[in-house]
C-alpha cells in the first residue's frame, strides 16, 4: 500500500512518548501523531487515549523530506458535523485576510486551532487576573484592624 499525503491508512501503535505516539503502518514505515491530533478534546496523558498495539485509522498529513510522516487520528474519524463547519472556518480567515495564499484546507484547520488557542489562553489569562483581583479584595475584608473572630 502506498503512503500518500491525505490518505487514510491502518496502523498499530507501537510507541507512546509525552508528545505523541508512533504508530506501524506495515512495510517497515512509521509514522507520528502529535498529541494534538489524537482527539478532537484536549489530551493531558496520551495513555488515556490509547494504549500499545491499539488498532487505529490515521490520515497522513506530510511526509517530510527526511523520511517522517506525520499523522493524525482526528483527522481520519468520519463526521457529518466537521464538514458543515469548515465553510466558516475558511470564511472567518477571509474575514481577517490572514493566510488566504494557502490554498489546502489543512492549514485553514491549523490556522483555526492556533486562534482558538489564543483565544484560550487569553481567557485563561483574564481568568487568573479576575481570580488574583477577587482574592486580593476578599482577603482585605478579613483582616482589618477590628478584632478576631472566635
């Protein structure tokens, strides 16, 4: 079986690292899937997603000049639901002018995953700033210079 960019392939997990998890596609070819693209939802320990010698589908997203090939799970799980939401996603680009020269639709998903994470970690930031506000105006009504409380 030949190993093209944008063909979905079987594989059988054959090493797990913190990043990622290699996977055996047979005729002595590896590939990797980072853990951004094991699962659509956030992975913490890529252990509780996938074990060795799982059995799984991947997509081949590049295969590099050096030989490596980069996969993903997510990308090879069929749903109904993703294909409605790339019009948008394409669409939201066009609206910032950000990348339009690039043509595949995988880099509009990359670019999306990349703005929803800074808009993430922007939230988060705000977040803590609201947090550290709150406690710095709890902690002030505490102590005082009235007595302690029994």
């Amino acid at each position: 079986m030949a190993i093209e960019v944008g063909t979905k392939v079987p594989g059988k997990v054959s090493g797990i690292t913190n990043f990622g998890a290699f996977i055996d596609l047979g005729d002595h070819k590896t590939g990797l899937v980072h853990i951004s693209q094991v699962s659509d939802g956030f992975v913490k320990d890529i252990h509780d997603v996938l074990s060795l010698g799982d059995e799984v589908t991947v997509k081949v997203l590049s295969i590099g000049d050096d030989g490596k090939i980069a996969l993903s799970i997510r990308q090879a799980q069929d749903k109904p639901a993703q294909t409605e939401k790339r019009p948008r996603t394409e669409h939201h680009n066009d609206h910032r002018g950000s990348n339009n020269s690039r043509g595949n639709s995988g880099s509009h998903s990359a670019n999306h995953k990349e703005s929803f994470d800074d808009l993430m970690s922007g939230f988060l930031k705000e977040s803590e700033d609201r947090l550290a506000t709150l406690k710095r105006n709890t902690e002030g009504k505490r102590g005082g210079r009235g007595g302690r409380r029994s």
